[in-house]
C-alpha cells in the first residue's frame, strides 16, 4: 500500500557522489501481533539522482506508514518502495530498529543499489 501524504522534495544540489542520511526520533507502536509496544528507529541513507526529499516528509510518511498497522517487515518495505518511486535515487537503504522491551531487538533492512 503506498503513501498517500504529499512527499516535499526539491533538486539535488548535490554530486553524485554525496549521500544523504537521515535517523528518526524513537517512534513507538504496537506490533500487530503480539500487541507488545515496540520503540523504533529508521534510518534511511540514499544516494540522490535528481531529487532529494524534505526532512519534515520522512517524518510524515514514517508516521502514516507506521499508522497502517503492518509488520515490521511491512513497514520497511513501505518506506522504501516510497522512497524509491519519489525520489529513484543511485542508492537507497533503509532499516527500522524494533525494540522490544524484555524480548529483544529486530532489525529489518531493504536496500538497493542501480
């Protein structure tokens, strides 16, 4: 399912050998099957072709994928298949940090490289 939030983005000013990342506040939510309460961290790094993508959007497309009610999996996924349909950078990786207290932490990370 993709984002329906309006994605900000603006030119490269960039070469394209400059990467951009980015690391979220701790977010929070239920995993949908266990209905544990889980701390997350995404972080997302891409190397841009010809658009780079608002700070402000991240965070709003991580918060209405998040909303969504889907998988750890799911979730990383989503924010990348968005990611990677605005902006089709050179690279692009993202990967959320689940943490669940007493139970361990999961990490889930996509990737890709053109």
């Amino acid at each position: 399912m993709r984002s329906k939030i309006k994605i900000d983005t603006f030119g490269n000013v960039l070469n394209t050998t400059g990467s951009i990342s980015f690391q979220s506040e701790e977010k929070k939510s239920k995993c949908p099957h266990s209905a544990v309460e889980e701390t997350i961290v995404y972080n997302i790094s891409y190397v841009p072709n010809k658009k780079c993508i608002a700070v402000e959007s991240i965070d709003e497309m991580i918060d209405s994928r998040l909303n969504l009610g889907a998988s750890a999996e799911e979730t990383v996924q989503g924010i990348f298949d968005v990611l990677d349909d605005v902006l089709d950078p050179f690279q692009l990786m993202v990967e959320g940090s689940y943490h669940v207290e007493g139970r361990g932490l999961l990490t889930v990370t996509v990737g890709s490289e053109e």
